[in-house]
C-alpha cells in the first residue's frame, strides 16, 4: 500500500509573514466599482460631448452654407433666393434688407469692384443663435490684398432652417460720438479706435469745402455709422450701417479705403446740402450732379484730376452726335449716351474753371437749388447772359477739338472763311471760322491767342491761294497757303512794315486776277507800294500807293498825293498806269477815285474840279460822263471829305459795264453827314439814293445786280443793299455784307448770326458765330457743300432754346 501525501498551504512561508494583516478580498471590490463607474462617467460624459460637437459642427455648416448662398444670391441679383433666407417673423427685418441690399451689398469702399473675392471664414453657435465672420478681399495694383471682415447674425427657427435676423445688440457696443472740425461721427465701440483716425482727415475736408464754397448750412454735419440694418428705411444722407456689419478693415490698405470712401460719401452729402433733395421718382440732372461731385473729389485732392476726352467730343462733333445743353443736362442716369454726356460736362466745368476760376464751380451746388436746371445756375454764378457764356463756351469747345494741324491748311474745301472775335469785360478773344454752305455749323480752324496763329487776309481770285498774317508782338510777316501743300510759305523780302492791300476785307483784293502777284503797301516808309510774285518771291516797286489792277492783270493803277493840294480840305492825286512787265509808268491825270472798265479798255475816275471822267488806255483820249456843272447840279451840294474813308467821293464800276455807281459824302456845321449815291453812264446819270452818315464804302455783287451801300453816323454803320432801280435787298446796322463770287449768295455778318441769301430762291441760311466776324471771306470757286465736319445741327437746338426756361 503506497504512502499518501498531504500539501498544507502556508507550511513554506516563515512565520513572520503569516502575522502580518492582510486586505480582505471586500475592500478591493469596492475600489474596482469606483474606478469603472468613473470610466462610465467619462466615457458617457465623453460620448455626449462628441454627439454635442458634432451636432454643433452640423449647425455651423449648416449656417456657413446659408450664408454662403446668401452671398451667391447677392453676386448673382437672385433677389428672391435672398429674402427666401431672411428672418420671416419680423417683417420690418425683411423690408429693411429688401431696402439695403441695394446700396450696402457689400462694404462701402469696394461698392461697383467686380473683382472683389468673398469668403465665409468661420461660424459660431450658440443655441438657437449664430453669428458669422464673412471675408472680403480685392486686389490693389501694386500687388497687394485690401481685406474686410463682417459679421452677420442667425437664427434657428422653429422648423430647423437658419436664417438671416437682426444683430445682437450686444455685439458692436454702446454708440461713440467722435468729433472732428466741422463734422461728427457716430460708431460703435466696435469700430471706433479705427474710424477715430479718419475723422480728422475728413474734418480737415469739410474745412476745405466750406472755404471754396463759403458753406451756409448748419455744421457741424453728421455722420451715423451705427445703423444695424434693420430699420424698413432707405439709408438716409447721413445713417450708414455700421462697418463691423459690412466689412471693417483688417489691414491699413483697407483703412485706406474705407477713408477715401467715407470722405466721398461726406462730400456728396455736403454738395447734397447745397444743392437740395433729388424730386422723388426724379433722375433727370443726376449725371450733372456726379460729375459734379467728380469735380469737388479731384478738386479736393480725393481723387487725381480726370482727363478731358476731347478725342470722343470731337468723333461726336464729326459724327453730328454732340448733345446741345439744354438738353445734355436733362439725360436719365441710363442714357446709352452716357460716356459721350460725362465728357461733355467735364468739358464745360472744365470751362467755367478757366474763364472764372474754381470758386465759380464752387458756387454751383447753391446756385442749382433755386435753378430751373443746371443752365440758370451757371448763369448766376458767371454772371454773364446765357448767350454770351454759351457762345463763348461753344467756341472753346470748337478750339481744343479742331485739328489745328491741318484744319487751316484745308482752306480750299470751305466756302467761307472769317475772323471773328468779342470781348468780355476787358478780355478778347477770338478765332478763325470754315464755313461749309450745306452744314449745319461752323467749324473753329485755329485761335488767335495761339502761338504763331496765320490770320486770313484774303483769298486769291483762283481760290488755289490763301493770304495769311502771323502776329508776333508788334512784328508779323506774311505766309500763303497753297491748295494741296504741306505747309504754309513765307513771303520773302517784304519790306519791313508792310501790310497787304485789302487787308480790311471790303471786298477790294491786292490780288493779281490770275492769283500770281500780290500787291502791298507800306505807310510806314512814304507812300510807297509794291508787288510779289508769290510763285517764286520776286518784287517790284512802284512809288505810291495801290489802287486797283486792270482786268487782265498786267497793269495797275497806283496814286500818289500832290504837295500843294495835300490839305484837311482837298486829297487830290495824281493817278499811274503801271505795267507789272517793267514798262514806264503814264499819268492818268488828277482826282480823287478812279477805277477800271469790266473789259480793262477805260478807266473812270473823278477830276479835281469834280467831274466824273472816262480815260481810253488805248488812245489816251478823255471823255466826260458827267461834267463839273452836272455832277453839282445833280449833287445839290459841294462834296467834302468823309471822316470815315478820308475822301471826297467812292466809285465802283459795274461788272457788267453799264454803270459807273459814284457816292458824295456832305458834311452839315452841326455836325452831321449825308451820302448821296449816283448811277451814270453814257449819255444818263441819275440819283439812286440819299442817307444819313459818312460814307465808308460802295461797292457792286459780281453779277452787277446789286449795290451796297455802307455809311457811318454816330459809332454806328448803316448797309443798304439795292438794285438800279432802288429796290431794297437788304438793309441794317452794324452788318457786314459779302458775295459769292458768281453772285448767287449773299453773307451778311451780323453778331450773333451769319445769315446767308440764296437770291434766286429768297431763303435764309442761319449760323451762330462766335461774336464780330471780319471779314467774312468767299471761296472764289465755291459751290457750295463741299463739307468735313458735322452732319447734324446740334447748333439749332441749341439756338431755339433759351433761358429762363428752355424746353426742347
């Protein structure tokens, strides 16, 4: 039988460690219980914080998700989606965006930038409550970024959709009034450290403005820039939302703007002011009003000064597309014509800038707030009358758009060609005008105040050639213009002093009748004269002074004073027939006048005695029209000299060769003076006419039908343009009459109009000029309508129209 084992537990331990106390297995139950019900807890506790987490994730994108389409929807102009997402309990709330969202969009300095890159930076949750940083960025030209940060406010509704609600009023502070010269501004906390800055900048503005303009109205003006947007009214003049809500700046290129434009918005509403709320439902003048705000900004210094387009002025001009005035500040804001309108008015603020200085623009804004429109304001502050400034504004704008390089030098395509000029107060100005007969307007060629400015004198009888003076101080020379050249070409050789015959443009011409020779004179050395080839510069002299050329050209006849009879009394002159070829000169014989024959075979000319006698070139012979005893008899008085042309009688031969017209001046001891006119001819002699003054000037239309007469009495000229019958074409003051060279149209030069008669039908073709115009200079080959500029009468529209009240 095998031996049992027994295995006592602990009989291997020393006896030592059996006496020690050891934990009941209870105690560490109760340990393990703690540590896995705080386990649970922390596992439960994180369980519901990540489920709360992610639920306030899915909130916030939600959110962001609704303001990223709002955002769409704006950039889009889906206006429907937008509201679709606004707070629907309060009505006021969804007005009030429906009114703003059309002026403040996005943040005030980038309104209009097409490039501009908005982002939905963060959301944040809290309840039934969100608040939204929205990210504006547009890029600047020199690379770098301007950044805006807004914030906007959501709200949980009841069915679970976030929508677009009011700003915790919390959010942006208790409202700061920050004060600067002249201005004050209202923020909230929020945006106050920033803004404070800029409002000494735009106080320093509106001290700017007050002192070009001298402000009337109550200041200081202020600024709201604490609207929370949700009010159901329009942005007022003064109520801006505030910037933390639209976009307040992060960076100093963003300060930059917001400054410029809170300094734009503060000027308009200082013009604004000045100028009187826009009529309700009105636009008309709103175009007027921005280029006007455009002039105060550059003026200013807020923006840099625009460029005057005269380039588009002047393709409209040609185009016939120009807008008159009356009708260029009457344009609604979305006129297609826009760019054309803004240039235009730039031009004429431009204008009144340089004729009355920037203070004249100034004063606009209050002259327009009792103004019927725009044109009545200008006139109060130029204090001009309206067709005096409108003349002269119309002229300024024909000087910088005429392509003066060229333009004079094309003076064989126009039918007439004048100098005009007025004067406003103690200033002159002037300019050279074409006339196309079959446009609607004349066309500026070149001005007078220019450098080196060529002033017509007269036109060769061939129309190839153009005479020309150019004033440098007190010294000028001569230049000709040649049909087809390139440039104008002096005169060589002229004697120092000298001055063209036919510089007053009475109709007498020193030209040769082929346009090859031109005569001069020159008062300052003696009476003497001379011709120039102006082909080729050659000169001839002869001593005395010009009279007229024979009909051929080859010979003229020049006067020279007798000594013994040169008294206040009587200016006899010994009359020459000289020949251009170089022959000897011939007397002619004593007298006052004399001219040649239509066909060049007499000369007529009135003796000492007087008598009006008839000189056979060929022979030599004399013959007596009217002898001293008729001539008196008819007169009934005994001629004196006329103190307007300085002698005795005119006369003028007929182009058609059957009568001599011969013109007395009488002078009373009280003073006043009388002109008689007389016809004769061969065998018959009678009186056409008498009238009051001193006779200036008579001369025949080239066809011979008409007379005219011209007189001076009392610092006025009188012109009478009749037939041999004494049937009156025309007549009046203060006029200047000239012919087409075959006759069939008559100018006459009458401030402010040049007025043209077609005489076989009997119409009239009306011009605005600008002032005096003398003289009015005839194409000889004219035809009429040979035309290079405008094609529509923007000048009648404006000519109809007239203050105080035009009306198109």
């Amino acid at each position: 039988m095998s031996k049992g084992l027994e295995w006592r537990f602990g009989d291997e331990l020393p006896e030592e460690e059996l006496d020690r106390d050891w934990p009941q297995p209870q105690a560490w139950r109760r340990w393990w219980a703690w540590i896995v019900v705080l386990l649970l807890l922390v596992g439960g506790a994180y369980g519901w914080w990540r489920q709360r987490q992610q639920t306030l994730d899915q909130a916030e994108a939600q959110v962001e998700r609704v303001a990223r389409l709002e955002l769409q929807a704006l950039a889009g102009g889906d206006m429907e989606l937008y509201m679709s997402l606004q707070d629907t309990v309060d009505e006021v709330w969804r007005q009030a965006q429906a009114a703003y969202t059309e002026t403040f969009a996005l943040p005030l300095p980038i309104q209009g930038i097409t490039t501009t890159q908005t982002s939905v930076e963060s959301a944040r949750v809290v309840g039934e409550r969100a608040r939204v940083e929205i990210k504006h960025s547009i890029p600047l030209t020199d690379e770098r970024r301007a950044s805006f940060r807004a914030i906007r406010f959501y709200r949980l509704t009841d069915r679970g959709r976030w929508v677009h609600t009011k700003v915790d009023p919390d959010y942006g502070g208790r409202p700061v009034s920050l004060l600067g010269r002249l201005v004050e501004v209202r923020v909230r906390e929020r945006d106050a450290d920033w803004i404070e800055a800029v409002v000494k900048d735009m106080g320093a503005l509106t001290s700017g403005y007050c002192d070009l303009i001298s402000c009337q109205q109550n200041l200081p003006l202020t600024l709201d820039l604490g609207a929370a947007l949700d009010e159901a009214v329009v942005p007022g003049d003064d109520v801006l939302p505030a910037p933390f809500l639209v976009g307040a700046p992060e960076d100093e290129a963003a300060e930059l703007l917001w400054k410029a434009s809170l300094e734009g918005f503060l000027l308009e509403r200082l013009i604004d002011r000045e100028i009187g709320p826009r009529p309700s439902g009105m636009h008309r003048g709103d175009i007027f009003r921005d280029r006007l705000y455009a002039w105060f900004r550059q003026e200013l210094g807020l923006n840099n000064p625009p460029s005057l387009d005269s380039g588009l002025i002047r393709e409209a001009l040609d185009a016939g597309t120009w807008i008159p005035l009356w009708e260029l500040w009457s344009l609604p804001p979305d006129d297609l014509r826009r760019p054309l309108i803004e240039a235009e008015i730039d031009l004429l603020l431009h204008f009144i800038e340089r004729e009355h200085g920037a203070i004249a623009v100034g004063r606009l804004p209050r002259a327009l707030r009792d103004a019927f429109h725009p044109g009545e304001g200008i006139v109060a502050v130029v204090r001009e009358p309206w067709w005096v400034f409108r003349r002269r504004y119309l002229t300024y704008v024909r000087e910088i758009t005429a392509d003066r390089s060229d333009r004079l030098m094309a003076f064989s395509s126009y039918d007439i060609m004048m100098r005009c000029w007025e004067t406003v107060g103690s200033t002159s100005f002037g300019a050279i005008w074409g006339v196309h007969w079959d446009e609607p307007e004349p066309t500026v060629l070149s001005t007078n105040g220019e450098v080196g400015a060529l002033l017509p004198v007269s036109w060769s009888p061939d129309g190839a050639r153009l005479l020309t003076v150019q004033q440098r101080g007190d010294e000028h020379a001569l230049y000709v213009l040649t049909s087809g050249g390139s440039k104008p070409q002096r005169l060589p050789g002229m004697p120092e002093g000298s001055e063209p015959v036919g510089s007053m443009g009475f109709g007498e011409t020193g030209w040769s009748p082929d346009g090859g020779h031109l005569a001069y004179r020159t008062p300052d050395q003696g009476i003497e004269g001379g011709i120039v080839d102006v082909r080729n510069g050659e000169h001839a002299v002869f001593e005395g002074d010009f009279v007229a050329w024979s009909p051929d050209g080859r010979r003229l006849i020049y006067a020279r004073p007798i000594p013994w009879h040169w008294s206040p009394e009587l200016r006899v002159q010994t009359f020459w027939i000289w020949d251009r070829d170089g022959a000897h000169a011939r007397s002619l014989g004593h007298g006052y006048t004399a001219g040649w024959s239509p066909d060049g075979a007499r000369i007529a000319y009135v003796t000492p005695e007087p008598a009006l006698r008839t000189f056979d070139t060929m022979t030599g012979g004399t013959t007596a029209l009217l002898d001293k005893s008729s001539l008196r008899r008819t007169l009934g008085f005994t001629p004196t000299l006329s103190p307007v042309s300085g002698q005795p009688f005119e006369m003028d031969w007929s182009p058609t060769g059957e009568w001599i017209a011969l013109a007395a001046t009488r002078s009373s001891l009280g003073g006043s003076e009388e002109t008689l006119t007389l016809l004769v001819r061969d065998g018959d002699h009678r009186v056409l006419d008498r009238q009051q003054g001193g006779l200036l000037r008579l001369s025949w239309s080239p066809d011979g039908h008409w007379l005219t007469t011209v007189t001076f009495e009392r610092d006025h000229s009188r012109v009478i343009v009749r037939d041999v019958q004494g049937n009156v074409l025309f007549g009046g003051e203060d006029a200047f009459v000239s012919w087409s060279s075959d006759g069939r149209h008559m100018a006459v030069a009458k401030d402010p109009l040049l007025r043209i008669l077609e005489i076989e039908s009997g119409t009239w073709k009306d011009f605005e000029i600008p002032g005096t115009c003398r003289p009015v200079m005839w194409n000889p080959h004219t035809k009429g309508g040979r035309g290079l500029v405008p094609g529509q009468d923007w000048r009648s529209s404006i000519q109809s129209c007239d203050l105080p009240h035009c009306q198109p």
